[in-house]
C-alpha cells in the first residue's frame, strides 16, 4: 500500500469507502439496530403468542371456572343439569394413558435396546428408520386405520379373547363393541412408540464406549452389557422419553376420538366405551353455541389438559437436561442376577 | 481331571479348588449366555411388535387408498352420496394454502426468535428456549380452541384462523430446530466475519445463516411436514368447505377434515374416499419428509464444492 492510499483509506475520498465514512454509514443506519429490534421482536411476538394462548383460554373459560369452581376436577359432565366437570375425561386421558405406557414401555424399550445394541448396524439403521416412519404418519391416518380396520378386528377377536384370559378378565367386563378403552389405549401406544424408540435409543447411544468396554473386561455377555452398563447410564434418558411420550399421550385427540367410544359415563372397565379430556373437547366443541356455559366448560376441558400436560412436558425437559450420573451405581458383570460372584475362597494362593 | 471329593473327604488341595471354581464359572458362563439368548430374542418380539401396526398401516393405506386415486379424485369437489365423480381437489388446495400461509407466518417469525436466542445466551433466553420445548408438547387440539378464540370468534370461520393455529404448532418445533443449526456455527466463523468489518445483519445473514442454512431448511421442513398432517388446529377453524375456496379469510377445507369426515361416515364410498384422501396426504408428508432431508444434503454438498 502506499501512502496515498492510506491516507485515502481514512480520508474517505468520493467513490472508496473509507472506515470513516461507513462508520458513518453505519451510525446513520442506526448501528444495526433495525437487526437488534428483529431479533427483540421474534422473541416478542413468540413470548406473546404464548401469553396469549394462556389469558385466551383462561378467559374463554372464566364463566365454568367460576361456575364449578375447583370441583371441576372430579365433577362429571352432565349439560342436562348445567354441570361441565372434567373427572370423568380426567380419569379417562390418564387410564389411556397408563394402558398405552405399559404397552408401549416394554416394546419400545426391547426395540431401542435392539437397535442400539443387539442388532448389527446394518440392519439397526433401516429399522430404525422404519420405526421412526411411524412417527410421520398423521394422527388422522392412524385414527382411519384404527376405526376401519382395528375396531372390527377388536369387537370380533381380541375383546372377546381377552374375557377369557383366567387372570386379566377381570379388566375386561362388559360386551366387546370395539370402540373402548382398551382400542384408544392401543391405538396411543401405537403412536407414542416412535418417540419412546427414538429418544431412549439416542441416549443409548450416549453411553460411553469406555463403560461399555469396562463391562466387557468384566467378562460380562453382550446381554449383560446392554441390561446392566447401557440401560442404567442411559436411565434418565429414558425416563425423559418415557415422560414425553406420556404427554404426547395425553394430548391427542383426533385418533382418540375415533376409536374410544365417546361415553360420558363413568368407564367400568377396559371394554366399555370413555372419552379422554381431548376426544371431549372434540364432540362437545361444535355441540356448544358460543356464550354459553356448556361452551365456557369445553373450552375450561382445554384448561385442564394444557395444565396436565404442561407439568407434564416440564419435567420431561428437565429431565432430558438434567446431568446423567457418571457411574451406574452397581457393577456391570455381576453374573446373572440373583447368582451373584461365588464367595471369594478362603485360601489365599488360588487365583483364576 | 481332579476328582469329585468322596464321602471319607479328599485332600483340599488348591488344584481341585481351583477346579471346581472353573467348572462354576464354566456353568455360570452358559447360563448367562442363555440369559442373553432369552432376551435378545424378546427384543425382537418387541421389534416385530413395533414393526407390525406400521406394516399394516401401509398396507391398507396403499390397498385401500390406491384404488380410490384417478386423477377426478384429485382434481374434482365432493360429490353427495352416491353421486359419481367424487373428489378432494378443494382439500388439496386448502391444505397447500393453509400450509402455505402459516409458513409464511412461522418462519420469519421462528428465524428470528432463534438469532434472538443464539446471540443472547442469557437468562431470557433460557426461558424462550424453555418455553418452546414446553409448547413443542402443547396438545394441538389446544392451540386450536385458542385459535377459535381469537380469530374465528372475531373474523370468523376462515383458512386464515387455520393458517394462524398451524403456524402456532410449528413455531416452538422451528425455534429450536433453528436454534440447534445456528448454534453449530463455529464461533470463529462469527469472528471472521466479524474482523472483516462487516456489521452484525451482514455477518448473520452471510456467514451464519448460510452456514446453517442446511439444518435451518431441515427443520422447517419438518415442522410443515408435521403441520401438513394436523387435524386438530384445523377441525374448529377452516370449518371445511365443498366447493374450489382460494380466498383465506373465508371457511376452507382441507385434506386432515375430510378424512375426518369421511371416516365417521358408514357409507363404504367415504370410507374410500377417506382411505383415498389419507393416501395423498400420507405420501405428501413424506415427500416433504424427504425434501427436507434431501435438500439439506444438496446444500451441504454445494457450500463443499465452493
């Protein structure tokens, strides 16, 4: 460079934009600060979309919640008499609820530990794939196919085989008409599988190959590895996948509908027809002329089940952030359960 | 081989011992193998359990919904029962402009809340962070009552008030997909672009946003994937229509609401169109499933050539 050009360079000469002048420029452009109000304003609009999602619904709500007061949470739903309660759709979204974990629990958690440990890779990828395949599917294409193809299937076969099963027939009374508990329970636990899959299979993942190893120097079997290194340091992992999935459980409401029978009353058992907090909101919605009371109590329905699954979806974040602990508490190869290590022998010259 | 210990009682000698520990870890070694097989083998009952709903789904999604598909089916309006020449051409429509519009709206607004997030990491930040983890798991039958509430209540019944609910669902899925592909930004590269002079937009929008445009594309696909499938935000807004709608701010129909209406109907014919309808929207969530990853694959090899 040479000194007039340096001397340009500050100086700023027409045509060369100099530091001075884009300083300027810069200062007149208001020193970025139409990107700072961008930025302030997306986080804006987002914090008031959501403050307004809470204040809409209380208010539409007021009317019932001032009506029912806090017995809404165990009052039935009986419009003839001008009592909207939730209890009987609380109890309904929490027995689907807990059917459709202790089915997909299980399931999920033998698929997971496969395709994260047992399978070979080759073949854990597109499985996996497929699996997660599921979670894509809208939740109005599993309610079709749950209401066309399942509920004939249940009424004919499954009910009427599940009354005859010495133990658990005691969930299952009433007549086998398809649309049920039971049906709505699977159907969730059809589509909560993919998260449960997916997220407790990516904490899998996150296991250290270094405790992995650790356990193997134990001697420890492929299987001993998985049930006893990997399922306990990806534990919190899946606790939070479990808990995200139950909100997920809890919150659908279109497949629900379709397949749980609708029923107002008090479920008795596995087979008769319930309505969970959403399939409610979905049949009393369009049912309820704006303004009135019966309108205020679907809407104080909605209340209810954001605040269920509100608390619920914090503490699956938290979880999902909370820091795993660095040591499954007991050793990996401790043979096969209850076997424990043999007694170390008395006499101190044998070693193996 | 050392021998078992008779009655009168052999010599403990360290060998035999040593011995009989073998023989115990030589049982307990194949009982725990056995174990594994056990378990391994349940696991793949739960795998072909996990598979089997999936299975069956497409099967019927393709054996049931393929035979309804002609192109009426998808260019024609819904005919009354019985009538001929049924079809879900309005659904289709309604479905890509709602979509449509709620990207629109969800977008900018999801870019910027994410650099809002990435740029202040901070204790406000946190909290939107938070919040949108928490709204990721709203029920969406929720945002739809609150999108009746505030829109069709004063506008009135109207693709709009959808467009508005789906933009809601998507937002927090956006915010942190945006945010997870802005944060892989190397921090040096803010640097750079920061050294050289350029102001704080320019380096945002040149090195940052380019950078991780790939995971910012992914993630908005996604969400509209998962938007494209939605009945619940819809089902008390758009009211659904008969007829060609292309203006928003009257009553729409869209593909979710006519499944939905088609599938509580006894009729077989709806139930075809029902299955015809669910076959479309099926496959169009999975092309954008599919654009969203491929697209992101071509960005990323083109910033590689460069």
């Amino acid at each position: 460079m040479t000194p007039v050009a340096t001397a340009d360079l500050c100086a700023g000469p027409a045509g060369v934009p100099g530091i001075r002048q884009s300083l300027e420029r810069n200062r007149l452009r208001g020193n970025g600060r139409l990107y700072a109000g961008l930025r302030w304003g997306g986080a804006a609009v987002f914090g008031v979309v959501f403050v307004a999602l809470v204040v809409t619904l209380l208010q539409e709500s007021a009317a019932d919640l001032g009506h029912m007061g806090i017995s809404i949470l165990w009052r039935g739903w009986r419009p003839a008499v001008g009592e909207y309660g939730a209890g009987v759709f609380i109890v309904g979204t929490l027995l689907t609820t807990a059917v459709a974990l202790a089915l997909a629990i299980p399931v999920g958690l033998g698929t997971s530990l496969l395709l994260a440990e047992l399978a070979p890779r080759w073949l854990a990828a597109p499985l996996q794939a497929m699996v997660e395949f599921l979670a894509a599917v809208p939740s109005i294409v599993v309610g079709l196919w749950g209401l066309i193809i399942l509920n004939p299937l249940f009424a004919r076969d499954v009910e009427p085989f599940l009354k005859h099963v010495p133990v658990l027939d005691a969930l299952f009374h009433g007549p086998p008409l398809g649309a049920s508990i039971l049906l709505a329970s699977v159907v969730l636990a059809i589509m909560i599988l993919p998260t449960i899959v997916a997220l407790s299979r990516l904490s899998m993942a996150g296991v250290p190959l270094a405790d992995r190893e650790a356990g193997m120097a134990l001697a420890a079997t492929r299987w001993q590895v998985a049930r006893r290194v990997v399922v306990p340091g990806a534990r919190r992992g899946i606790r939070a996948a479990v808990t995200l999935a139950m909100g997920r459980a809890m919150g659908e409401a279109i497949a629900v509908t379709m397949v749980v029978g609708n029923n107002t009353a008090l479920p008795h058992s596995l087979l008769s027809p319930g309505s969970t907090l959403g399939s409610a909101i979905v049949n009393s919605f369009s049912e309820a002329l704006p303004g009135t009371l019966q309108k205020s109590g679907v809407v104080a329905l909605v209340v209810v089940l954001l605040a269920i699954s509100v608390v619920v979806n914090a503490g699956g974040q938290l979880l999902m952030r909370a820091r795993t602990p660095p040591v499954p508490p007991r050793g990996p190869a401790g043979g096969g359960g209850a076997s424990g290590n043999p007694p170390a022998p008395a006499d101190s010259e044998i070693r193996l | 081989m050392t021998t078992v210990p008779s009655a009168l009682g052999p010599p403990v000698t360290a060998s035999w011992r040593r011995e009989l520990v073998r023989q115990q870890a030589r049982r307990r070694l194949e009982r725990r193998r056995r174990l594994g097989r056990v378990c391994t083998t349940l696991c793949v009952g739960a795998l072909c359990l996990s598979l089997a709903p999936l299975v069956s789904l497409v099967f019927y999604i393709v054996a049931r919904g393929l035979p309804a598909l002609s192109l009426g089916f998808l260019v024609h309006t819904p005919t009354p029962e019985g009538i001929p020449g049924n079809g879900i051409g309005n659904s289709i429509v309604g479905t890509v402009i709602v979509v449509g519009l709620a990207m629109v709206m969800a977008v900018p607004v999801g870019l910027a809340a994410a650099l809002f997030v990435v740029e202040r990491p901070g204790k406000l930040s946190g909290v939107v962070r938070f919040v949108a983890d928490v709204l990721t798991g709203t029920p969406s039958i929720a945002i739809g009552v609150f999108a009746y509430a505030l829109l069709v209540l004063t506008i009135g019944y109207s693709g709009l008030a959808g467009s508005f609910a789906l933009a809601v669902l998507m937002l927090p899925i956006m915010v942190r997909a945006n945010e997870e592909a802005m944060s892989t930004v190397p921090l040096d590269l803010w640097e750079a672009g920061l050294a050289l002079g350029s102001r704080r937009p320019r380096v945002v929008r040149s090195v940052v946003l380019r950078t991780a445009l790939p995971g910012i594309v992914t993630g908005n696909l996604l969400a509209m994937a998962r938007a494209i499938g939605e009945t619940a935000p819809l089902i008390f807004t758009i009211f659904g229509s008969q007829f060609y709608v292309f203006r928003p701010t009257s009553p729409m129909s869209a593909m979710p609401l006519t499944i939905y209406d088609n599938a509580t109907q006894l009729y077989p014919s709806a139930q075809q169109t029902a299955w015809g309808t669910a076959f479309v929207l099926l496959a169009l969530v999975i092309v954008a499933s599919v654009l969203a990853r491929s697209w992101a694959g071509y960005l990323n090899r083109k910033a590689r050539v460069r």
